[in-house]
C-alpha cells in the first residue's frame, strides 16, 4: 500500500479492485472501507488519478444488474501511517463494471464514518478515466457538450449574464462577451467563416436549451413536391388553354357554318327578285345622278361600350382605320388604338400605348413604314410602328400634349402643348426636342396642329405649320432649316378644330358660339400671301387668309369635335365639309360651294371625329361617337 499512498498524495484518485479469488462473486461495496493492508496491490488493485471535485456532495447508490454503470460514494476510513502520521482519506465508488469495483479516494480528510456528504458528481477527467477502464462507453454525450460551448474561449455558454448565447448575422453562436471583445480586435470578420461582421450585428438568442434538427431531406422533398405542384399547375393551365382553343375554333366553325347559311338564302332570295332588284338600281342610279351622289351607311362598328373613344386616322399603306379607345382589362389601365381594316370593315388588334386619355393621332405621310404618332394627356408623344404593334420611341415633357403633327421632312414632326407652345422633335434624336415655338407667349391650348407643305404650281405655295389654339389662329412660315416666321391669322372665336385641305389649299377651322355669334360657325379660308418688301430682291411675305365660306351649325358645342375637309367625290374641283353637330346629334355634310348642308348623317351621340378614305375604288365617310363608329359609302 506504500506505493498506493506515493501515488495518491494530494489528488484524487480512482481504486480498482477485483473479487477475492475464488468466491466468484463481486464484491460488497456498499460498506466498503479501506484499511491498510486490506488489499494488495499485486492482487489487482489499481490506482488511477482524477480531478478533484470539493463542491460535489456524497451518496450511495446501488444496482443489482452486472453490466449498469453504478456511481455511488461511501465515507470510508482509509489509515496508512507515513512516517509515524495517521492519513485518513475519503473513499467513493464510482462504478462497478463486470467484477471490477472501481473506488475514488479522495485526501480529504474525515474526522470518522458517520461524516457523510450529498452525492458528488463526477468531473470530466474521472468520466474519461472510466471509459477507458469500460470501453463499451459512448463518446456522444462529448461531441454534444462540445456543440455547446463557445468557439472562442471553449466555455459553456449561458443563458444570462456576460457570456450569454449570441450570434451573427451568417448564424455562428458565440458567448456575447467572446465575439464583442473579438470583434473589437480582429478587424470585424466572424471567426468562423470570416464573412464581415460589425458589433451592431451581434444578436442576443433567448433560449434555454439549442438542439439541432437535420432537416436537409425534409427540405429537400418540400422542394421537390413544390417543382411537382408547378409542373402539374403548368400541365392543367395548358390543358385549360387548349380546351379553350379548341370551343372557340368549334365557335367558329359554327359561326362560319351560319355565315355560308346566311349568304346561300341572300343569293336565293336576289334570284327569286331580280326583276324588282333591277328596278330599284335603275330609280337608284337616276336618282344619284340627280343628286350628284350621297353617302349611305355601309356599316355601324361597335368599339368600346363602356366609351371613352376621342380620335381616329387612316393609314392608306395599311388599309386600316385607327380608332383611340382604353385598355379592354382593369387589370392594366391605359389607353390604345384599335385597328379596323378598311377592306371589310373589322375590327382586329388593339395596341395599347399610353397611360391616360389619347388626345391626338397622325400618320407619316407619303410613308410605307407605318408610323403612327400619339399624343397624350399623360405627358408623351409616342412612336408606335403598326408592322409590330409596339412602341419604338417616347418622347416626354413637363406639360400634356393636346396635338401632333408629321412635317413634310419625313424626319421632323410637331407637337403642341397645353401651355400653348409647340415643340419641334427629330426623330434621329431620341431624348431632347429640337425647336420651342411660343412666339406670341399665349397660354392657351393648342388644340389642332396641320403642316402645310411646300407647292411651287399654287398660288399660296409657302410652306409651313398652322397653329390652332382657344382663342387664337397662327401660321409659322418654313424658311431656311429649322427657321420659322410667325404670321396671324384673321380668326376671331373661340376655336375648336382647324383642318388643311392640301389640294386646294383651304383651311376650315370651326369656332364655338359667343354673343356676337350664338350659333356654331364653320369657316373656310383660302390662305394668301403678300410680298412687302420694297426691294424686289428681297422676299418678305405676309401671310393671311380670305374667309370664303361660313357653315352654320347648332347652338351648342360642349365638346372639341374635329371636322374634315375633303373634295367632293362626284365633282371634280369641289369640296365637302364634314362636322359634328351636338344640336342634332348627327354630322352635317356642306357644299363648300353653296354652303347649304347636302346631308345630315345621324348618330347615337355626339360626333367626335370625322374620316375619309379610299377602299376598293369607292370613298367612304367614317364618323365617330365615344362608343362606335359609323361608315357610309358614297353612292
């Protein structure tokens, strides 16, 4: 036992000791008391040294099964005399593993047996010593509790206090005191990953407990059911795309099948009456020869019912007529046009362009391009190409545009503003305009705009751009590049529309009712021009025009209704004036000769815009209300 006592001097340490031989039982710890020379060494007792533990209390626990893991601690007197002084030590059974009963002696010192202590629990080095002396002992309750310390200083974190649990924003945990004085020194990077960390990221967890939960398959079959939700989504979409297809290709069909039903009992019925048909052509044709000609409604097509149409025009390289109506779904508010063909008068495409209410339209002329220019209230001037219904250029502006206009150079268009000014655009230059006209500073809108080009064989044969706003008429002369003259022109009113004829080189310009005048007035205007210069060498021309023919209409115009002046399609040389009238609901036909009115076309509302154009060698008249548009062939 010398040895035994030079080994365990001041420290704890754990005694193993085998059964007495031969009895083929273990042994009886549960009074266990060590004497010296109870055991020899030789007969298998073995000292092995463990931390010490003084703040654990003593218990005794036993256990009748052979291979449990027992720890029970006894008080027993263990006297060896060294060098004459008695030695008493604190003796613990830890465990009891097959036939080995593994003891802690302690050096404390207990004055007698009946000192007992509250159970003691087992450091970490005793727990290691004894999983090499039992080697089925796991090492997992190890790996955890290394998961639950912090990277830094390799303490346990806590739950309150300095060293809490805290983390990053990458998700490491540390103790709040280790990663804040870390972060102070190490130039701010996590000392896991070293991804940028500052103090401000650091996160207080609250939480008495962590466990983590492997849920890389579970998230990895939420992933997978969810690309199986969008596939078949996808699948019954498609699905529900061709069945629609398919009852609308049978609609038409259908509809076909009444169409071809419908023209086999017209063309029954013109065999059965060919004689009276004959006979109405014949009092038809006597009649229009008598009449030099009228306009018949062809067709009435619906374009939006909820209304809120405003303008059309007519491409001739298309064969299309554009109306302006808003956007068919409250999904996706906006205003566009609608194509109408002008060979068998349906309606196809709607191009949705601008966000608010479309105030004017103009196509390039003498052009295949198919350009069509939009002006809104929403603050731009758009370029829509109507080969690919898209828009192709935006130009924009403080103010809203009330009007548009092509120049003769295919390069150059105007538009004019509520401000009362007109800007000058290059197409070739996409994002600033090239000329301000606002030479007389008037604030009032301009309501029309109409470029009047160059024609060296007329007797007005300057070039130009006419200005119509409320309450005043203008003309800039084109001189040298992008130089223009101003010149008055003698229209007194308040103005609602301005149309140019360009073969004759009149101007009708329409004007509201005031005191002077109380009912509507249509005015036509042969534009002149006068060289005032005393040098003959020097051009300094005056334009003006001469009132030709006044047009009277209703007593009412609320609204800015376009008219159209256009030549006579039966009479070669003469013209026709078109234009709304809100008194009698209808549009009135003019002989600009005569200024009598030839026809009064009738309407379900108030005309808002009138169109001629040519389609299959005949002339039609399209008139237009905020829901539908009217077309009459000339007849």
């Amino acid at each position: 036992m010398a040895q035994a006592d030079s080994e365990s001097d001041g420290q704890s340490m754990l005694l193993v000791i085998p059964p007495p031989p031969g009895s083929g039982q273990q042994n009886d710890i549960g009074d266990f008391s060590l004497q010296p020379g109870t055991h020899d060494l030789e007969q298998g007792i073995q000292f092995v040294p463990i931390e010490e533990d003084t703040d654990s209390d003593v218990t005794v626990t036993d256990s009748e099964e052979d291979n449990e893991v027992v720890i029970t601690s006894v008080t027993g007197n263990a006297t060896e005399t060294n060098g004459g002084e008695s030695d008493t030590s604190e003796v613990v059974v830890v465990e009891e593993v097959e036939d080995m009963a593994v003891v802690e002696v302690s050096p404390h010192a207990n004055t007698s047996m009946t000192d007992f202590k509250s159970p003691k629990k087992v450091s970490a080095s005793a727990a290691g010593s004894m999983a090499s002396v039992n080697p089925g002992t796991s090492t997992a309750e190890e790996e955890d509790g290394d998961s639950e310390c912090c990277p830094i200083c390799l303490e346990e974190w806590t739950t309150s206090g300095d060293h809490r649990l805290a983390s990053l924003k990458c998700g490491h945990l540390f103790g709040h005191s280790c990663i804040d004085k870390w972060l102070k020194g190490q130039g701010g990077k996590c000392p896991q990953c070293n991804a940028k960390a500052k103090k401000a990221d650091i996160r207080i967890i609250y939480a008495r407990a962590l466990k983590a939960v492997d849920t890389s398959d579970r998230d990895r079959a939420l992933k997978e059911l969810e690309l199986e939700k969008e596939a078949r989504r996808k699948a019954e979409l498609s699905a529900a795309q061709m069945k629609m297809q398919y009852q609308n290709t049978i609609a038409e069909c259908n509809r076909m099948r009444e169409e071809i039903e419908r023209q086999r009992q017209q063309l029954q019925s013109v065999r059965t009456l060919q004689p009276q048909a004959n006979h109405n052509i014949s009092s038809s044709q006597g009649q229009s020869s008598q009449n030099n000609g009228m306009f018949v409604l062809e067709k009435t097509i619906k374009i939006w019912e909820a209304g809120g149409c405003r303008v059309m025009a007519h491409c001739d390289s298309q064969g299309i007529l554009v109306v302006s109506q808003p956007t068919a779904s409250p999904l996706f508010p906006g205003f566009g046009i609608k194509k109408i063909s002008t060979f068998d008068l349906k309606t196809s495409q709607y191009v949705a362009i601008h966000n608010k209410a479309i105030r004017d339209v103009s196509f390039k002329p003498q052009s295949r391009d198919s350009l069509l220019l939009s002006c809104s209230v929403d603050k731009t001037v758009k370029m829509t190409s109507l080969i690919s219904n898209t828009v192709v250029q935006t130009y924009t502006s403080p103010a809203p545009f009330w009007s548009c206009v092509w120049s003769q150079d295919p390069y150059y268009f105007f538009a004019g503003k509520q401000n009362g000014s007109v800007v000058m655009f290059d197409i070739r230059k996409s994002t600033e305009q090239l000329e301000n006209f606002n030479l007389n500073g008037s604030r009032s809108p301009v309501v029309s705009l109409q470029y009047v080009p160059t024609d060296s064989n007329s007797s007005f044969s300057l070039g130009g751009l006419l200005v119509g706003q409320l309450d005043k008429t203008f003309f800039y002369e084109k001189r040298e590049g992008t130089d223009f003259k101003l010149h008055v022109m003698p229209v007194e009113g308040s103005l609602t529309c301005l149309t140019f004829e360009p073969c004759t080189r009149h101007v009708l310009v329409s004007l509201r009712p005031t005191s002077k005048h109380p009912s509507v007035r249509h005015q036509m205007y042969e534009l002149t021009t006068t060289n005032i210069s005393q040098d003959p060498s020097q051009i300094d021309n005056v334009c003006s025009g001469n009132l030709v023919q006044t047009f009277h209409g209703g007593n009412t115009m609320k609204m800015l209704a376009r008219g159209r002046l256009f030549p006579h399609p039966g009479r070669k040389g003469k013209l026709l004036a078109c234009v709304g009238d809100e008194g009698t609901v209808s549009a009135q036909v003019w002989d600009a000769g005569t200024g009598l009115v030839t026809q009064k076309l009738p309407s379900t509302g108030p005309v808002l815009d009138v169109c001629t154009f040519m389609a299959n060698g005949q002339q039609y008249l399209a008139t237009l209300t905020e829901k539908l548009i009217k077309v009459h062939k000339w007849s």
